[in-house]
C-alpha cells in the first residue's frame, strides 16, 4: 500500500524556515561583495587602459 505523506512537525519547520531566509540573505551578500568586485575590477581595467593610451600618445 502507498505510505501517506507526513508532514514535518511545526517546529522543524520553523527551524527549515529560518535556515532558508539566513540563507537567503548569505547569497544576498555575497551576490553584493561580487557586483562590487566587478565595479573596482571595470574602474582598474579602464584605468590601464587610459594609461596605455596615454602612453602611446607620449611615445
């Protein structure tokens, strides 16, 4: 015969609840620190750039 489903007890899932938003909330930070590597790591590449043109433009 088929097994009915159980349900967790409420304060399992209380506990998976929680666990689900601190963890949603630990990608949500390292989502951010990542978009602002991405901004230093744009602002570093065109400034080498600019030097290299400048560069060019002196040599």
């Amino acid at each position: 015969m088929v097994n009915p489903i159980e349900l967790p007890k409420t304060e399992i899932s209380k506990r998976l609840l929680q666990n689900l938003r601190r963890t949603r909330l630990e990608v949500q930070e390292v989502s951010l620190e990542l978009a602002e590597i991405n901004v230093k790591l744009g602002e570093y590449i065109r400034q080498k750039q600019l030097e290299r043109v400048r560069k060019t433009l002196i040599g």
